[in-house]
C-alpha cells in the first residue's frame, strides 16, 4: 500500500473549505494509508405533548476513513469494488470478465490508486485513478473527440479519474470532494482529466466547483473536464 502524505490531508482540509462542508473536521492521520475524519451529528428528543425539546442533546461522532491501495493491494478489493460498482451501473459487468479484463489493465498501470471510504465498517464511497496516455482506450477515444490542440495540451501523463462512486446512503456529506482531494493529492501530474454524463448535474457542479473546468465532449453524452494541478492541490 502507498502511504499518505502530508499533501494529502492539506487537500482535504481545502476541498472541505471550498464545498462548505458543515460538522466534518479532520481528527488524524496515522503513518501508512488511513486518513480519518470525525463527523459530529446531534438528535434532539421531543416532550410528548408541549412541543419543547427534552435535554440532553445526544451527539454522535462518526468517523470516516479513507484508504488508499496500490495496484497489487487493490487485487484483494475486487469483489468490494464490483459490488460498490454494479450498484451504482446495475447489473454491472460480468465480474470474472471484469477481474480479469478491465480491472487487471487499470491496476497494472503507472501511478494505479484505489481509494476506499468507510464510516466505521460501511463503505461509504470508492475512487480509482491512475496516469493516462496513448494506446489507453479512454485518452485515445478524447484525443479524437477533442478540438485541434485541446487534446495535445491536457493528454498524456495525465491523472485519469476512472470511477468515483458515493453510495446513496452517504451522499451530500463531502465524501465526494475528499475522495477527489486524495486522488490530486497523490499523483505527479500536472493535469487530471474526468468524464461526467449529462444528466449528472450534481455531479458536475462538484467538479467545477473544484476547479475543473470543461474541454470538449466525448463518448455522446458527456462532458470531458480537466483540472490544472500544482503541488498536489487543486487551483
């Protein structure tokens, strides 16, 4: 497994300040892989009867982790990540097919990093990411789709954000934005390159909210965005 770097925590501190996200505080980061925040939530209980609020509030501190993988730890996660997968794109791929076609190549590549956040022992979110260039399907099928000269600037040796996928049960918490900030946070690129459908509004105002900013359409129905990264935060 990589270990995290300090740059990765200073991300996460300014993605969650640029996305304003409330009650969610980073709490440590342990040598090796794991960055973890505490998330504080309060319930109140009603008197039945007078409409006034019983004390005491109860508070509940919940803490999200984020994991990074190399390519070879990531093997172990394959049905982890299917699963997180084929339940955002139902039914998903064949999984043996996918383990052995797609995953293998994505995790063979320079830079490969599986991220995977949980809150307690529920995964929560998971994003994969590694370095573009020539002969890879999806920078040479943008290369075509882009306008002259557009393709030469931000292709090649590019962050490739492959998948990022928040379950819907933990959305709308800024695991999105961190999961993102620990992508940038990591890599040598210069530039990272996503695609995002054009129903996925949300989605999109995330993104440009980070910085990306849109290069051109691909693949029919999306929107290919890029961001300019220096010193592993985001612009």
């Amino acid at each position: 497994m990589h270990r995290v770097v300090t740059a990765d925590e200073v991300q996460h501190r300014r993605v969650v300040a640029r996305t304003a996200v409330a009650n969610v505080s980073p709490v440590s980061t342990r040598r090796g892989t794991t960055v973890c925040y505490r998330r504080t939530t309060s319930t109140t209980r009603t008197v039945c009867g007078t409409g006034r609020t019983a004390s005491p509030v109860v508070t509940v501190a919940l803490v999200l982790t984020l994991t990074r993988y190399d390519g070879a730890d990531a093997a172990a996660l394959s049905e982890l990540v299917h699963g997180v997968y084929a339940e955002q794109y139902p039914p998903g791929p064949d999984f043996s097919q996918w383990r052995d076609g797609q995953w293998a190549r994505h995790r063979s590549r320079a830079e490969f990093a599986l991220c995977v956040a949980r809150e307690g022992d529920d995964v929560a979110g998971l994003i994969w990411s590694y370095l573009g260039g020539p002969g890879q399907y999806w920078t040479d099928a943008v290369q075509e789709s882009l306008a002259p000269g557009v393709g030469q600037e931000w292709l090649g040796g590019h962050l490739e954000i492959v998948e990022l996928v928040v379950r819907p049960a933990f959305r709308r918490r800024g695991i999105a934005a961190r999961l993102l900030g620990s992508a940038v946070a990591s890599t040598s690129a210069r530039r990272a390159l996503l695609t995002v459908r054009d129903g996925a509004l949300p989605a999109r105002a995330l993104y440009e909210s980070l910085g990306f900013t849109p290069l051109g359409r691909a693949f029919g129905d999306m929107t290919v965005m890029g961001l300019e990264v220096a010193d592993g935060r985001c612009r």
